[in-house]
C-alpha cells in the first residue's frame, strides 16, 4: 500500500530565517510561519479568527534561498513533509518537535510586492511565481474542509 507526508501551508513567516551549518557543512535553515483560519462558530455567533503556528526547516541550497529572501511577516507558501522529532531540553526533559521539512517554498509577498520560489534542485535564486488568485471565480471559503 502506499504512504504519503505531504503538507501545503501559506501563511506569514513570524521571523527571518536563521542557517546554520551541521557538523559536516550541510546548511540548515530554520524560521516560523502564522497561519490564520477564520471561522463562524456552529451557534451561529461572530466570525473567529485563529492562529496555528508552524516550525519550518529548510536543507542544502533551499536553506540559503530562505537564509537570503524570507524575512519576518513575508507572505509564504511552504510545500514539503511533516517530521516529529525528539530531542532533550537542558534541564534533561524529553520534548517532541513536529516540524515542516520544505522541499518547496514560493515568496508570495513582501515589502516591494516580489515575488519569487526555489526547490528541491533550484539554483536558490528567485523566479517569478504564479500570482496568487489567478483562478477566477475561486473562493477560498468555499472549500469544504
């Protein structure tokens, strides 16, 4: 049978991206991201809005793209896989991580309207991105789930 991990997130990033280097010289990038779902109660009372937070983590050379063009409060899509990682704090407690590994991310918007996207196997530059809402008649409130 098959399996798939696959998650697609927009939303905005909540700091820049931060790269590091592993021991071997892997670069690693890492940043959040703040999705927003609005919502009218089932009691038919006033639209809500809430907020679902995401810890991103980019490889390689779509580390160095993150590193270069996501910034804080930079509209993003974010494709890739879930990951639950464990690992142990400093006061020697064990915590569980569930984080998104992108092999895709695309710059919706930013402070000068750019757009641009890199993944798996990009040269990390930007490119120009489809524009968001190009499908006439498409409302996003209208999707079921």
């Amino acid at each position: 049978m098959a399996t798939l991990n696959k998650i697609m997130v927009i939303g905005n990033t909540g700091r820049d991206a931060e790269l590091r280097m592993t021991p071997n010289g892997k670069p690693v990038a890492s940043f959040s991201i703040a999705v927003n779902r609005s919502f009218a109660p089932s009691d038919g009372g006033e639209r809500r809005e809430e907020t679902e937070w995401f810890n991103i983590v980019a490889w390689n050379r779509l580390a160095e793209f993150s590193q270069q063009y996501v910034t804080k409060g930079r509209l993003v899509y974010i494709e890739g896989r879930l990951q639950t990682r464990k690992w142990t704090d400093r006061e020697q407690k064990e915590r569980t991580t569930v984080e998104i590994v992108a092999n895709d991310i695309q710059l919706l918007g930013g402070p000068r309207g750019e757009r641009g996207s890199a993944g798996d196997g990009e040269s990390g530059r930007p490119v120009e991105a489809a524009p968001a809402g190009d499908k006439p008649g498409f409302d996003p409130d209208e999707i079921p789930f």
